[in-house]
C-alpha cells in the first residue's frame, strides 16, 4: 500500500483530547456559570454506539432552541465523550466505562452501576431520554428524580419510535412529548474547533470507510460491504484518476492488509473520532456501510454514498442531497431483518453482495459531479 502522507492524527475538533486520554469516570461541568441558569434541566442517557450517539446530538440543538437557559446532563461511554464535549452544548458530562457495563463480570457491572447512582442519585430533571429499547437501561437512571421521562418504546401518552423514521428526530420528538404527526427536523450541531467544509483541489478525494460494525457487546459483521467489493471500488477509482482514502479504527487493522499494493492514503487507527470528522471535510464523498463512520461523514456535511441491507435505511440516514443510498437485496423477503436489537439468523449477507461496484461507482461519480456544480454556483455568487 502506497501511503500519500504520514498523519499520527488529524487536529481534532474536541479540545484536542484524544479518545485515550478521557477519564472513564469523569463528571465534569462543562460550560461556566451552568450552574446559575434557571432554565429546565435535561438528562440525556446514551453511553453509545458512535452512530447512536451522533443520531442523538440534534437533540442538543432543539433543546438550546427552546430553552436557552436550560441546563443539559449527558451521560454517555468514554469513547463517545470527547464527540459530546464538543458540541459545547452539554453542561455537565458523566462519563462510563462501557467495558466494565457490558463485558465485566456481575461483580464489576455492579460497581459501575453504583458509581453512576452515585453521581446521578438525588438530583432532579424536568426532562429525561433514555435512548434504548431494552427495559434494564431504565434501571441505570433510576435514581435520578424526573419529571418526564422519555424512552424509546414511549412513555405515557406519547407513542415510541416510529419504525421507519430517522432517529435523530425521533429522539427530539420524543423528548418533547410531540405525537407522531410531528414534522420536527433534526439539525446537527456544529462541533468547536472543526474546519469549514470548502471545495478540495485537486482530483476528487473519496473516502472508504471498509471495516467498523463493532461495537463492545457484539461484531455486526452482517452490515458490511464485502470487503474485495471495497476492494475492487478501490481500484476503479484510481483506474479513473481518483485520490482515495482509506479510513478507519485501530480495530479495523485487519482492512489494511487487503489493500497492499494499492495506491491509495492510509489513515486506519490514525484519527481520532474528530480527526475522522475533519479528514471527511477534506474529501468529495465518503463511501460506507451502516456503521459508525456513515454517521460521522453525515455529521461533516460531506457528501456520502451509504450502502445498506440488514437495516432500515430511512431509519439511519437525513432525507438530504447530500446523502444517497444503495439497499441492496431488494428481491429478498427477509431485507430488513434487524429489529432494533438482533439480527435474523444468516450465514451469508446477499443482500449487502448484491450490491455491485459499478453501481456504487456510478453512485461516487454523480456525488463528485454534483459537489463540483454546487461549488461552481457558489463561487459565480
């Protein structure tokens, strides 16, 4: 693999804190003089995945629409918490160690809950979210004292998420106590520190994001691309004059292997989470699966083409110009089979083969082409 340029990490837009160096049972207040605003206070719960948590941050924008004196408690996993921080939207950041949460044995998932109690207990919330399906998540704020509480399945009189709807603004629907008939549209809020997305020069950049669809309870193998379909893409587009780049975690190390040879940027497990926002600023259009980078790259504004199967697509992605999909396995009944918590038992994910690189590239091709005329348009105004 021919590496472009040496980057150990991209400036990232969250106070220069690397994901390493958040504590994992830190309570820090955030923004000065939080403390004095006599506004309604928020709890927001939702430790991750990274996708969960970037479909979640509009609701910070509707809450500092509606109550800009209000106060905000976000309680979120170490991973996550730098992402949330810099939205300089969240007054007081709780951090939890997911390993000892989902991987420890009882004993350690015991201690972590009492340190949560700990520094939740007693305090009170005009408004609660607990972003989960699953009823134990309601076991972990339980101390705090709410006085409405929304859950992802509902709460009294409000009807739960609606199957099909965009995340990000069902969350702020139901926070709100809106019914469903709520034309409520999420707006992401902008991260400090992030560079402003202007046109690249040079030949068009495109992202691949190959690997990802892991989290800390389970590897979600089944929403991936293939990755010689990645692969393949890879070499058309440098066939064609493209510069591309490839992205990911430390974790997704093994992609790094199946791309040698090839000309293109390696920037695998050499960005932090912000770092990956701000390097998606810096290309044409990111191409990924169902994963956490998908939602980053739409949180950069950075054109993506999102390839889906197991999941629902309008679920996961903003009905904008900006984003176009490909939901592969249109001829299979079983398309989607994941229902929020599990997947259907499947050995082979066609519906994610089905999709074919030509169209995936012809998909790039009327991003970049349509990036290039919008950056005409405005550089003519």
């Amino acid at each position: 693999m021919h590496v472009h340029e040496e980057r150990k990490d991209i400036t990232s837009p969250y106070i220069g804190k690397p994901v390493s160096d958040v504590r994992s049972h830190s309570d820090v207040p955030i923004r000065q003089g939080s403390d004095r605003m006599s506004g309604p206070s928020f709890l927001i719960f939702k430790l991750g995945a990274i996708g969960d948590v970037v479909m979640t941050l509009p609701v910070l924008t509707e809450i500092r629409r509606r109550h800009p004196d209000g106060r905000v408690t976000w309680v979120c996993g170490a991973s996550v918490a730098p992402l949330v921080e810099s939205t300089g939207l969240v007054d007081r950041l709780i951090t939890v160690d997911e390993k000892n949460l989902y991987s420890s044995g009882a004993r350690g998932r015991l201690i972590e809950i009492l340190r949560l109690w700990a520094r939740i207990g007693g305090r009170r919330y005009d408004r609660a979210l607990v972003g989960y399906q699953d009823w134990r998540y309601r076991l972990l704020v339980a101390p705090a004292l709410r006085r409405f509480t929304a859950y992802w399945s509902g709460a009294k009189g409000v009807r739960g998420a609606v199957p099909g709807r965009y995340h990000a603004a069902e969350y702020a629907r139901l926070l709100f106590e809106e019914g469903p008939a709520s034309s409520m549209q999420p707006v992401f809020p902008e991260l400090r520190g992030a560079p402003v997305r202007e046109a690249t020069e040079g030949a068009p950049r495109i992202a691949l994001a190959p690997g990802g669809a892991v989290n800390l309870v389970r590897e979600e193998a089944l929403r991936r691309w293939p990755i010689q379909s990645y692969v393949e893409l890879a070499l058309l587009l440098v066939r064609d004059g493209y510069r591309v780049a490839l992205t990911g975690a430390p974790s997704d190390d093994w992609v790094r292997t199946h791309f040698e040879g090839l000309d293109v940027e390696d920037h695998i497990g050499k960005t932090s989470l912000g770092g990956l926002v701000s390097l998606f600023r810096t290309c044409d259009v990111v191409v990924t699966h169902d994963s956490g980078p998908l939602h980053l790259a739409i949180l950069s504004g950075t054109s993506v083409v999102g390839l889906f199967g197991p999941t629902q697509p309008a679920e996961k992605t903003p009905a904008v110009g900006t984003v176009q999909v490909i939901w592969g396995g249109e001829d299979l009944a079983c398309r989607p089979c994941y229902d929020g918590r599990s997947y259907a038992r499947c050995s082979s994910n066609r519906c994610m083969q089905s999709i074919s690189v030509e169209e995936v590239l012809a998909r790039v091709r009327d991003s970049v082409r349509s990036g290039a005329e919008t950056s005409a348009v405005k550089r003519v105004m």
